[in-house]
C-alpha cells in the first residue's frame, strides 16, 4: 500500500498532468458540444455530466486534495486510520470515479456521434 501512496503522490503532484486532464476533458466537451445537432438528448446528457463532474472536481475535490496535501507532504508515513490520511483516500477516490466517468462519457458521445 505504501508504493500505492508513493505512485499516487508522485502522479497528483504533477502539475502538467493535472493540466493535461483538465485539457482532455475540455476537448471532450467541446467533441459533446459539437455532437449535439445529431442526437440532442443523449449527449446533453453526457456534457451535462461531464460539466458536472469537471465542476465538482475542480471547485470541491481538488481544493481539499490540495489543502491536505500542503498540510501533510508525507501522506504515506501516517498510520492507516489517520483522519487526514483517511479524507485523502476517499477525496482521490472520487475524483478517479469522477474522472473514469467522464472518460467513459467522452467514449459515449464519440460512439453516439
């Protein structure tokens, strides 16, 4: 579990990375954007979540993420049952759900389109 900590720390600290997902998921909206004349209701629907989920992750998730991390640069040497360790695990685990889904949103509206 430890290396699953260092992997992901490592990976989330990269600002660039950040910015290239935030980057592939503009693109995708705009792709959803672009799709609408042909089936208007199914890809509303997927922008509308991939919106959602852009929104929720970069004005909710990403802050917190941030602020634990500021406050403990070594999220791996806390014990398990840490209360910051525990909100940072639930915190990237949402935002890999929110992230997956809008990766799987994206595919939708290319096979939609």
């Amino acid at each position: 579990i430890a290396g699953h900590y260092q992997f992901a720390e490592a990976v989330a600290n990269t600002a660039a990375i950040t910015a290239i997902g935030l980057a592939l998921e503009l693109l995708l909206g705009l792709a959803a954007a672009l799709a609408l004349a042909r089936r208007p209701a199914g890809r509303t629907l997927l922008l509308a979540l991939m919106i959602l989920n852009l929104l929720y992750a970069g004005w909710h998730l990403d802050p917190e993420i941030h602020h634990i991390r500021a406050s403990f640069p070594d999220l791996a040497a806390l014990p398990p049952d840490h209360a910051a360790r525990t909100a940072f695990d639930v915190l990237h685990r949402r935002s890999v759900m929110l992230m997956g889904s809008n990766l799987l949103a994206g595919a939708g509206v290319i096979f939609l389109s």
